[in-house]
C-alpha cells in the first residue's frame, strides 16, 4: 500500500497490530492501552515502535514518553471523527512532538484539515488512493486561522498590510 | 485613495477583500467537485451528506433545502436582489427567512445548487456552514449599531468569528452543531443564554473593552438556560478563549448518541466548575505558549471599521421633519403602522422600520421574489442600502429619515409589507414544519394559520398587546418554542399530530424554558386553547401588564383550568377542549 509523507506517495513501511499479534519484526504501531502496559518489554526491538491512539484515548498517559516514538497514529475510523484533529493539535503545540503523525483511514475531503493541524502522514481509508488524497490538499489556499500550520490570524495580516500602507503613504506626502 | 472613497459611500457592513472573495470561489469550485464525485459514485450517500451540510444543502421531504447564510442578519440591497433572482431562477420564487437569521430555498435541484452558489458567491455571499456539525452562523441583535441602549456594536466581533471559525480546521467536525451569539446592547435580544456560547459586550472598572462569557444554553429536546463561565474576558483574548471553550468540547463532547451531543449535555454532565476548570486551564496554555489569536486594537480595527456610522445623527437638512408622518397620522392604516411597526433610533433623524413577514395567510417568515426587489429598492432609496433579517422572522430597515416614513410606508403597503402586526400576537415564530421538513412531527403552517383566523381583528390583537407565541414541528425546537411566552410543540401521537403547549418561556435577559400547560391537544383545538388562554389573560391583567408578567404573577393554574376543564368541575366535558376537539 502506498501512504503520503509530506505531500509525497510513498511506500507503507509500518504495520499496525492488533493487540493479540505478537510484536516480531519491522516498524509495527500498538495500541495505547498495550503500549502502556509492555512498553519496557520492547527494549532492545530491532525495528521502530509506533502508538496508535483511538479518538476517544487520552494524551496524557503518552506525553511523557512522546519523545522516543518512532510515530504516532490516529485512527479516523468514521468520516465524520473529529477528536483526531485536536489530539494531533495537542501533540504538536503543547507537547512538542516531532515525530511522524499519521492519520489512518484518511479521506481526500479531510487532509486538508489534518494537515494544517500536524499531521504529516496519511495512509488513505480503503475506497480511496493515495493519488486521489493529494486532490484534496489545495482546494482551498485561503486561510483565516492560525493552526500548527501558524498561518498568521487574518486580522493581524489585514492589520499589518494597513499599516505598511499608511507607512507608505506617509513617505510618499 | 479612490478605493478609500467607494468604501465611504458603500453600505456600511463587512467588505470583502480579495482574500474573501477567493475563498467563496475556491469553497463553490470544491463543493462543484464534490457533487460531481456524489453523481459518479465516489461518494456514498452518507459521506456526500456530510459534505453538502457543511454547504448549507439538506435533503428534505419533498426536495433538497438549500440554507444561504446572512452573517449576524446583515444584507445590502444587492445582495437582497440576488436573493429574489435565485429564488425565481432556482426556486419557486419565494424564499423564507430562518429564526437564525439565514434565509432558505425549499426546492432547488442538486445540479443547480454549485451555480447557486456561485452566483452567491458574485455578491460576497456564502452557504458555508449553515449545517452540519460545526460552528454556525454567528447571530445577533438587529437592532446592533442603532439601538438606543447599546454599549457597543457587537457587529465587528460576530465578523471576527465568522472568519475565525470558517473552515476552521480543528473545529470542522464537532460532536454536534454550535451556535454562538454576540449581544451588544443592555437588553439581551440576541437569545445569547440559549446558545451554545452566547457573548456579551461589556466593560471593565478600567473601561476596558470584553466580554460576558455564556457557555451550554441551548433549546431542543433537552431545553437549557446557559451558564455564565466568565465573566469579564478581555477584549483581546475572545478567539483564544472560544478556542479553549471549543478544544475541549471536541474531544470530550458525546459522540455516541446524537441527542446527547450538544456542549450542554457536557457542560451538565462534569458541571459547570469543572468545564471552567478545564477551559481555564487549557487557555491558560495557550497563553503561556504565545497568543497567536490575540486581538489588539489594530487587528479589531480592520473589521470595525466596516460598521462605523458616518450618518449626522440628526439624519442631515429636513431629516427629522415629522410634519408629514404626524399628518398622515389621521388614517388610522398609517397610525397603527407607525405604532407597532416602527421603533426609536438612537439618533432623532431616524426610525427604525420593522417589515412583518407575517401577513395573513403567509406562513411566517416566507417572502416572494417581487417583494424581495420591492424591499432591495426601498432600502437602497430610503435606508442606506441596507437590510436586516430577525430572528423573529421578519426584516428591518434601520435608517429611515423620519421625513420619509410616510413614503416608506406606502412602498411598503403596496408589496404587502406593511401588515402593522409587530410583536402581537399574529407576529409568531414558527419552523416550516412537517409541510416541508423531514424531521417534522407535525404541520405547523395550517395552526399558524388558524390561530391568524381566529385573531384577525386588529384592534383586538393590540388590546392583547405583546405576546410571544413560537411554535416547532418537532423538538428540535427551529421555532423556538421552549422560549415563547405561548409554545406550541408539535408531537406525532399514533401517527396523528398532536400540539404540546408551554406558557411562560422567554429568551430575554430573564431567560426561562416554558413549563408544559398539559396533556397534548389535536390540531383542530389549539386556536381555540389559545384563545382561552389569552381571555385569562385579559380578565386577570393589572394595568399595563404585559401577558408574560401576569404569567409570572398567577402561575399556570389558571391558565391550565382554562384549557383543561376538568370534570369534577364541570359534567360537561364538551367545555373543554380537549374533549369538544
């Protein structure tokens, strides 16, 4: 299968396990609950270890140890989910996580949203493409709000353009 | 320098820039390619829907509904026009204008709704996020910049978070719909405490400019007065703080069961203190992290500067002269038209001019095509080129120079606007009911119209003075009827319609939820239930008491006994209606 990396199609190089496969080889994602519960046996993995979280999960339990992850995936299992975009937010803004956010079960009619809230990564649900996922990220170019996107507030760049304006005009009497 | 000009003299309400004007492009060029995908089966029905609600476009009983928004009410007499050619050229040439201030299209064709769209879109206009699981239009009071009680014009903030929220990519699929409502004046006629978030403008000790922060009102099945979370919130911090307010109702808000979904059922549930706990702590954060979403006076300035009255308060040379109106007051048509029609402005040049839209044998709210041209031209002649639509359904024309009331009036009379019926009565809230919606129980335009029938004679409906009557096909409550001094509930009673009436709601500043009066009625006996209940009315009112303050003063009772005759009382059951039904 093939995913989208920062705007790039890609190949999948993760593989997410359900609770009762056994952890054996390659960049496999767990879930949080399991996460939590054997994190210290995959010390010493050969590959990378990535946690999904499901909508209704909470951060906290994994924002002390967000910095080791090698990815972490949120689940839009609806097209209508919505907690994803606040828990990527939240990962990025408030607990400075760098690492690979990746929306599982992604829809060209919503990367545009994720995006701007810091996911990177999308691995398309299963009637869609990657290829028709990256339709969907230039619909619309004009932004009002800041995100982890930090586009500037519309009103501050509104209120900037005036000024340089009136800055000019002032030079110019 | 001359761009400076043409803003002077355009009508005094948000401009859009190049900026807004490419995103309703790029937003009705999407929504083209959506519909596209739909017809090619791309997309299933479900996912479809979700994606034309967010476009204001509904799928009703007999056709789709397409819902345009009116940010905060306010319309130029252009856009007015558009309006009237969309409902000829798209519709069946009428429109009806929404108890959120939006107006609807009850029958466009799916194929034609992206060139709908656009032609809105010619005008500065939008459908977004009319519907759908996000954040709604924003509303207001329609008498916002022209009232005489008001502290500041809240127009420039419902602006500001009509931007914020637009497309907002966190906020974009809530557990639930989310209506927010900005009030500028000292009497509340915004309904902000039945909101989702309800603002009001206010100022410090210092003089500071903020807001009154009201958080979980909402009508519906589950009727709840607001509950303030702030009272005083700094000017500058209102988008981070909705931000705060609306990051935790979208990951802890109910998403299992539709009709627990709203922020009130959340706010109920973890109760007030602890919502504010979290909020507070959450905006906190965001504070400590470095406000991107501050609002300083030059970012407030690059919207409030659209709104900003340039009118002589006495309305320039002759404005005031009232020498004509006070002649004309010898026809008793003009004089009642003049008394209940027409309201102070702030400045004495003016009145305010309410346009009813609730004429006999109109279903409230409806409005035809000529008479939408009609109402364009009159406001472009005689009211800055401006229109404003109410939640109570009607329209208002906010700057008419008293010396041209007459003339005014006279338009309006001959397009069938001038019913002289504000705040009756007659002047009711209603949904458009099971006649057209699909979630409807009951009709609601066929008990509108009796209750009309029964009260046609004008000089009885002002003896009745103001009454508040709002009636909902279903609980979802469009008509509002959980805040109507009368409300009338339609509810589906082994497959046949039934009406619950309520007595005592209302959305002013003494906010309360109707309490039930008792057992159901059939259709044909609420006109008459009515009637017994506005005869207790007028044989128990004290001098100048309004129908709501002697509710307030006897209770239900009286009123109950009226309608329920109950039969250790009376043998003969025909007496009430219930049993006469």
């Amino acid at each position: 299968m093939s995913v989208i990396i920062n705007r790039k199609i890609q190949d999948n190089q993760w593989s997410h396990l359900p609770d009762d496969d056994p952890v054996v080889s390659g960049d496999v994602t767990v879930s949080l609950g399991r996460w939590i519960r054997d994190r210290e046996s995959y010390d010493g993995y050969g590959g990378r270890i990535g946690v999904r979280l499901s909508p209704g999960d909470a951060l906290d339990d994994l924002v002390p140890f967000v910095d080791g992850l090698g990815l972490i995936a949120l689940e839009f299992d609806k097209f209508t989910e919505g907690r994803g975009y606040s828990q990527a937010y939240l990962l990025r803004e408030r607990h400075g996580f760098q690492g690979e956010i990746r929306a599982l079960g992604a829809r060209r009619d919503h990367v545009m949203y994720m995006e701007r809230c810091g996911i990177d990564a999308f691995e398309p649900a299963p009637q869609e493409t990657a290829g028709q996922l990256l339709g969907g990220f230039d619909e619309i170019t004009e932004r009002y709000q800041p995100s982890h996107d930090r586009i500037p507030l519309i009103f501050r760049k509104r209120a900037r353009g005036t000024r340089d304006e009136l800055d000019l005009h002032e030079t110019s009497v | 320098m001359s761009e400076l000009k043409s803003r002077m003299t355009a009508v005094a309400m948000y401009q859009y820039d190049d900026i807004d004007r490419s995103l309703v492009n790029q937003r009705v060029a999407q929504f083209r390619g959506q519909v596209d995908r739909y017809l090619n089966g791309e997309l299933t029905d479900d996912e479809f829907k979700q994606l034309r609600l967010r476009n204001g476009l509904y799928l009703q009983r007999h056709a789709h509904m397409l819902r345009v928004a009116i940010p905060y009410g306010l319309l130029s007499s252009g856009q007015m026009r558009t309006l009237g050619r969309i409902s000829e050229k798209y519709d069946h040439g009428y429109g009806h204008f929404t108890t959120r201030q939006n107006i609807q299209y009850n029958w466009p064709e799916l194929k034609d709704v992206p060139d709908i769209l656009q032609e809105l879109a010619d005008v500065d206009m939008h459908a977004i996020q009319t519907s759908g699981n996000c954040i709604r239009n924003v509303t207001s009071d329609h008498l916002a910049g022209v009232a005489k009680d008001e502290i500041e014009d809240p127009r420039p903030y419902c602006e500001i978070i009509r931007q914020w929220s637009s497309l907002h990519p966190e906020f974009s699929w809530l557990p639930r719909k989310f209506k927010i409502a900005v009030t500028g004046g000292e009497r509340d006629r915004a309904a902000i405490k039945f909101h989702d978030i309800g603002l009001r403008v206010v100022t410090d000790e210092q003089r500071e400019p903020g807001f009154e922060v009201w958080v979980g009102g909402g009508m519906g099945r589950t009727p709840v007065v607001g509950k303030l979370i702030r009272g005083f919130l700094p000017r500058r911090h209102l988008l981070s703080y909705l931000e705060a307010i609306l990051r935790i109702y979208n990951l802890l808000g109910r998403r299992d069961n539709l009709h627990k979904a709203r922020i009130k059922i959340l706010v109920n549930a973890v109760g007030i203190d602890e919502f504010h706990g979290q909020v507070e702590r959450e905006w906190q954060n965001m504070l400590a992290a470095g406000e991107s979403l501050e609002i300083g006076p030059a970012e407030v300035e690059t919207v409030a500067r659209h709104f900003r009255d340039d009118t002589p308060p006495d309305g320039g040379e002759r404005a005031s002269d009232s020498s004509r109106a006070d002649r004309w007051m010898l026809d008793t048509r003009f004089a009642d038209w003049h008394r209940h029609n027409t309201l102070e402005h702030k400045n004495p040049g003016y009145r305010i001019v309410m346009i009813s839209l609730k004429g006999p044998g109109v279903a409230p709210g409806d409005i035809r095509s000529s008479q939408m041209y009609a109402v364009a031209d009159i406001a472009e002649r005689f009211s800055r080129d401006e229109i404003r639509s109410t939640h109570e359904q009607n329209l208002v024309l906010a700057y008419v120079k008293q010396a041209d009331i007459v003339e005014v009036w006279r338009e309006l009379d001959k397009h069938g606007l001038a019913t002289p019926n504000i705040d009756t009565l007659n002047d009711m809230i209603c949904c458009p009911g099971l006649d057209f919606c699909s979630l409807a129980n009951a009709g609601t335009i066929n008990i509108a119209r009796q209750i009309n029938e029964k009260f046609d004679r004008l000089d009885r409906l002002y003896g009745i003075g103001e009454v508040k009557l709002k009636m909902s096909g279903c609980m979802n409550a469009c008509g509002h009827h959980d805040v109507g001094h009368i409300g009338i509930l339609g509810v589906d009673k082994r497959g046949q319609e039934w009406y619950q009436i309520t007595l005592g709601g209302r959305a002013d500043d003494a906010a309360a939820i109707g309490k039930r009066l008792g057992p159901s009625l059939p259709g044909e006996a609420v006109a008459d239930a009515i009637e017994r209940i506005i005869n207790v009315y007028i044989g128990r009112r004290k001098e100048g008491e309004r129908f709501i303050d002697t509710y307030a003063r006897l209770g239900i009772q009286p009123f109950k006994d009226q309608v329920y005759v109950s039969h250790h009382k009376s043998k003969d059951s025909r007496q009430s209606v219930v049993a006469s039904a």
